[in-house]
C-alpha cells in the first residue's frame, strides 16, 4: 500500500509537470515536436538528476519508458487543448507549484530508500522539485520560476524537511507525505497571492573619499 501511494504521487508529479513543460511550448508558439521536447524534460529532469546523484542506475524512465510515453501523451494532449485557458500563464504558475510540492516529497522518500542521510534526502527533494523546471524555462527562453522574487525553492525546502523529520519520527509515509506536501504547496500559494520573498541583499554605499580622510585623521594610520 505504501509503495502504491508513492507510485501514484510521482506519476501524479509526472504529470503536472508535463503539463506545465507543455504550456511553455505553447506560450513559444512552439510545434508538436517542442511540446514533446518540454514536458519530457520538466517531468524527468529533476528525477533524473536525483537518481544520478544517488547512483541508481538506470535511472527511473529508463527502467520504465512508460514516464517517456507519457509525457509525450501529455504533450499531445495540451497541443490541442492549450488554447481553451483563458490565461495559460496563471494556470502554469498553479500547477507548477503543485508539481514542485509532490516532487519535493517523492524525491526526499526515494533518497531515503536508498538509505541516503536525513541532509542528502532534504536536498534530493529540493532537486527532484526545482530541476525539471529550471530546464523547461532555460529551453522555453523564460526567466527560471526559481529566480522569481516570490518563495519557490523555500517551499520544496520546507516540504521536504518536514517530511524526513516525520519519517524519522515514525509517522506512517502516507502521512507524512501529505503533511510535506500541504507545507510545500501552501507556501508556494501564499507567496505567489500574496508576493511574499526571502530578504534581499541590498549593497551598502561606499565611502566617499572625505569620509576616507576623516577616519585617516582620527585613527592616524594610513587606511588603504
């Protein structure tokens, strides 16, 4: 049962995450081809890297080419569909975060089943939710939603965390994974409707040549 759940939130990630890759493609005007090219990056990417940082070779989709069928299935279907939201924008913001929220949780249980430590799972989770979709901007020539003001790798973080800390505390995986999620995805929706951010680092001025001589006269060495 537990393995079950698992299955069915990575597929379930798999496919939002072709979706939105797909959605790209069509905000670039892009034909069949690109669609295919970027909803099978955004769903594999991030797993793929989480499976070579952890050795598990082969890595998922090509032990199961059912991931690589599928994301062409969604490509298609989003190409002739793309046109029906009235914003394409606004429903690729949702659903990647979404995505972004069950890939945080399933790349930290499956670091975690390679018996990887607490650290390496948390960062597996934050990889396996940022990568796809750093890739899918970088090919789609937009600005990665991870550089974005609003919380984004924070939230993957977060879920991420909670869940290794549930799992380490004996809290049955369904659960946890649902806790995880609903902290990533939350977060992720709290930032975005109300534009919350991290601090930034805001350079400081520097001094000015008079300020320079002023504290050269008052502490009698030479300052460079």
């Amino acid at each position: 049962m537990i393995a079950t759940f698992a299955a069915i939130l990575d597929w379930a990630g798999l496919v939002v995450f072709a979706v939105t890759g797909a959605l790209v493609a069509s905000r670039k005007q892009m034909d069949i081809v690109g669609f295919a090219l970027l909803a099978t990056v955004t769903g594999i990417g991030g797993g793929t890297l989480r499976d070579l940082v952890l050795g598990l070779a082969p890595v998922f989709w090509v032990r199961q080419p059912a991931y690589l069928l599928v994301c062409v299935g969604v490509a298609a279907a989003v190409f002739f569909t793309a046109h029906l939201p009235q914003s394409r924008y606004r429903i690729l913001l949702w659903l990647d975060a979404v995505g972004m929220a069950v890939f945080a949780v399933t790349g930290a249980e499956i670091a975690l089943a390679a018996r990887a430590g607490p650290v390496i799972a948390v960062a597996m989770g934050v990889a396996t939710a940022t990568f796809g979709g750093i890739i899918r901007d970088v090919l789609g020539g937009e600005v990665p939603v991870i550089l974005s003001r609003e919380i984004y790798a924070t939230a993957a973080l977060c879920g991420a965390s909670l869940y290794v800390v549930c799992d380490a505390l004996g809290t049955a995986p369904p659960v946890a994974a649902v806790f995880g999620f609903a902290v990533a995805f939350l977060l992720r929706a709290a930032a975005m409707a109300r534009g919350w951010s991290l601090p930034r680092y805001r350079p400081r001025r520097g001094r000015t040549p008079e300020e320079v001589e002023t504290l050269r006269r008052r502490s009698g060495a030479t300052l460079p």
